[in-house]
DNA sequence: AATGTTGTTCGGTATAGCTGAATGTGTGTC
DNA sequence: GACACACATTCAGCTATACCGAACAACATT
C-alpha cells in the first residue's frame, strides 16, 4: 500500500463527503496529517484537476478532472452499456423510474437512471451512493454475494436513513436470505419516506453478482395490491435480460434464479 | 510534485481514455514505469475502490469510486447549482438541448445538460469533454480568459474533429477576438457534423470567466434565418443571468460584456 | 495596530517506495 | 498433451523520495 497515494485518496474521500470546500489545515486535521504534507498532496492533485483551489479563499475542492474519471468509468462499464436498452423498456412498461447499480464497499451506486416516463422534473441520481442496507438494490445485490463478502457488509455500520430502515444483523440476514430464495428484494419506506423499491440481481459470467436493476417510486404505486406482483416479474425478467447479455447462465449454482 | 501521486494520476487518465481495460504491462509501457511499479499504485488505488481489477482477466479498469467523486464534485459545484434553473428555462425557450460547461485543461466538460423538449431518446454528456477549440462553449470560455491562460489554451494541441474544426493558431485567435467583442461564440459543424452550438460566457465574483452556457442542436435549425438572432438573444440572456446570480457585475473591466 | 488565523516555503532525516530479478499462473501453440 | 510465452505478482536491497518541524507571508479579526 502507497503511503502517499493511499493519503491522496482521502484527500479526495474527504473533499467528497459533506462539506464541498476545505482548507488545508482542516484537511489535515482530519486525516492526522501535518499541514505541509497535505498541501504537497494537494498541489499535485491540483496539476492533475483532481482538486481545485478557489483563488479567493485558497480553500480546495474537487476538481473537473474527477468528474470526467467518471464518466470515463461509465463510458467502459459492461454493465452499463448492456442495460440501457432493458432499462429503457422496463421503465416503460412499470411506468416507474428504473435503477441499475453495482456495489462499491458498503454503498451501492447508481449507474443508470431512466426517469419516470411522466414528464414532471426529476433529479438525475446518476453516482449517488446508497447505503446497501437501506436498499432494494443493495439487499438483491449482497444476497447474491459469496458468503465471505456478504459477511464484510453486515459488519460495516448499518445506520437507519428513515425510522423503517433494517439496522440489526439478524433482521438484515433473514431478510437477505428471503431475497435470496425469491429471486428479488423489495424495500419499503426503508431510503426515503414515501419511497419503495422493487430490485432483482443481475449476474455475469461465473454468475457472480454485477449488480442488480429496479424500479424505485411512490411506495403507494409499487406495492399496491394490484401493481405488486407484476412489477416484480417484469424486474426479474430485465434482470435476466441483462444477466443474459452479461453471459451469465453458462452453469453454476444459481441457475435456479435465473 | 509528489512522484507517486503524480503517477496514480497518470494511471488514473490512462485508464480514462479510450481502451477502458488494461493490464499492468500495458500500462507500465505507456508511463514508461516499471510493472512493480505499477503494480502497488494499482493496488493502493484500487484499495480505494478507484480501480477495480476484473477476477478473470487480471486486467485493470476505472472503479466506482470515481464515479461517487465525480457526482460529489457536481453536488460541490456553485457554477451547476446556479445555472439549473436557467438552463431549463432557456431549453424551454429554445426548444433545443441546453449545456453548461467549465474549462479542465485543453477540454471543456460538460457540468449539466438539459434535454431537448422533444420527446426523442437523447443520451446524457454530463461529464463528457470536448476540445476547447471545436465547440462554442470551448470559444465563450477561452475568449475571456486572462491573457496569460488564453495563450496556454492556444498551445495545446488543435486537432480537427470534422473538416470544418479551426485548427490554426491564427484562425482561432481571430474567432476568439470577435466572441470577446459579440459577446457570444457560434460554432458550425466543427464538432459533430451537421451539429452546431451558440454559447455565452458565464462570468463569477471579480468578473473572471466561470464556464459557459449554450444551446447544441441540429445546424439546420439552429442557425436558420429566423432562428439565429433569436436564440442568440435567448442564450446570451440566460448567461447574464448565471453570471449575476454568481455574483458578477460588481465593478471590473468586463462589463460591457454583460 | 496587534493577534490569531490561514496557506505556503524550506531543509534535514528517516523511511517509504522504486527497480531488477525471480516466481507462479494461465493461455495459446506445436 | 507438453512446451513456451505472456502475464500478474512477489521479494529484497538500495536509493531517492516524501514526510515533518519550524519559520514565513498574507489575511481577517479584534
């Protein structure tokens, strides 16, 4: 592990959470770093447009260059390229905004967004970062995980987001294992009050778990008695749409999901 | 310059353009570095999930957590936040697709984009960079750069995207002089055939050029008789309007152009 | 005007990371 | 099926590198 490196990227960590513009004693504060070497980290940084310095106040923020990285990322992202399509035609016919999103340690994040095919303003959530706990998406996902990586998530913090959010280990591994038997998630109030999620994983060759697809949407809409249970198969089926396109199938264990 | 950071960059970018999977000695070659190397840059950056390495190839990509930065650099970005309410509202008024775009090196990239009110399937260029020298958004910026930066922007490299890019020094020079003195930059064909752009500077606190907004659409209607001096209008309006809720316009040399 | 901040520069020192050679693993070929 | 190649990875020694404490300069606040 790179010293300099390693203290690099929580630079870059710490300018992404929270607070958008940091100066360099406080960087180095809260990293336990002395101020000249934070600011050696953070002039080469600058050269790159990882960081940029407001010429004002002198205080850093993330730069252009981030941004770009990560478009870059979702230029080359198989996953990706191989949902649009599905994505698109499952938000038309659930008629309810469509997510895709893989894992990156304990957060899920959104790699596609398809609005909701009404024409009211929506936010694009395209890079949010989720709690996997707290989410259709992220429960589908390590549900499917091998055992030992499933294991890592339950111990990372398992803060509530809203007074529904599963917190306790043993609710999260009943629940997971109630996901893994059906073959998809659903989330209730457990993100955001008034929201619900329908999610099912998607796997790739060697059916490991590249991410998962869902619908996300007025809890009232998706889990009505009556637009549940269709919601749910037509998830499946993008998700199996996509697993497909990935390669997955080609024997394996979970088969039976599929 | 911190050596090793400076390296991960250098990877980082390697890995951001064009072939989207590399191996260690791919990469070693085209930095010019041993593969150990880059084998424990690798590894610290990918402990930071801003690589990911594919289980079966053994083959490195960009990973998720550039993307989370990337959305973080967005939430941070004063020049974003203030310019989505006008951007709407000019795509309205235009009926055309709406960017907002800010200078990284050489490129411009693009930090908002608005759909054309059409109900036509349009892929999302938030993040995507474009050479300065071949779109309007690329001439607004650069043409009220300080001096000093505007001649740094003129060394880099000007390669032609279509037969119609400006690609000499002194062509460009020549445009840059008349979008300072317009106060708007129209671009025809030089980026995309059969695609052209109108776009105006967005300027900050102490008048420096911030980014720019603009209108990109099909050539044919956007620069049609009727059409032209209108959406002209429109977009340098929409401009003034960022730039005064940014806080320029108090005093400075350029404000004439607002 | 004085004092507390801030971001920045400098130079010595110890450590951290670079390099070359060697290992192990999988792939393509004869 | 055995070979050779290419690849990612590991190791150990040496050197260069990046860290830190202290001092500086600009600024805002009192």
């Amino acid at each position: 592990m790179i010293q300099s490196v390693q203290r690099a990227a929580q630079i870059l960590v710490v300018l992404g959470s929270g607070t958008p513009r940091l100066g360099v004693t406080e960087i180095a504060d809260r990293l336990g770093l002395a101020k000249p070497t934070v600011h050696g980290l953070l002039r080469t940084l600058e050269a790159h447009e990882l960081v940029a310095q407001d010429p004002d106040t002198g205080k850093y923020s993330l730069g252009p260059g981030v941004l770009q990285l990560g478009n870059a990322y979702l230029d080359g992202s198989d996953l990706r390229a191989r949902s649009l399509r599905w994505a698109e035609s499952l938000a038309q016919q659930a008629n309810e905004a469509v997510w895709v999103a893989t894992l990156s340690g304990s957060r899920v994040i959104v790699l596609h967004h398809v609005f909701r095919p009404d024409n009211t303003v929506q936010i694009l959530e395209v890079g949010a970062a989720i709690p996997w706990h707290a989410c259709a998406l992220g429960h589908a996902i390590v549900a499917n995980l091998p055992a030992s990586q499933r294991a890592q998530a339950l111990a990372a913090d398992l803060a509530p987001l809203t007074g529904r959010t599963k917190t306790t280990r043993n609710a999260l591994t009943r629940a997971l294992a109630q996901v893994r038997s059906a073959g998809y998630a659903i989330e209730n109030e457990e993100a955001t009050v008034g929201d619900a999620g329908i999610a099912a994983p998607i796997l790739s060759r060697d059916d490991l778990v590249a991410g998962a697809i869902g619908v996300v949407g007025s809890a009232d809409r998706l889990l009505a008695a009556g637009a549940r249970d269709e919601l749910v198969r037509a998830v499946v089926a993008a998700a199996r749409a996509v697993s497909r396109d990935l390669g997955a199938g080609r024997g394996g264990v979970s088969l039976s999901v599929l």
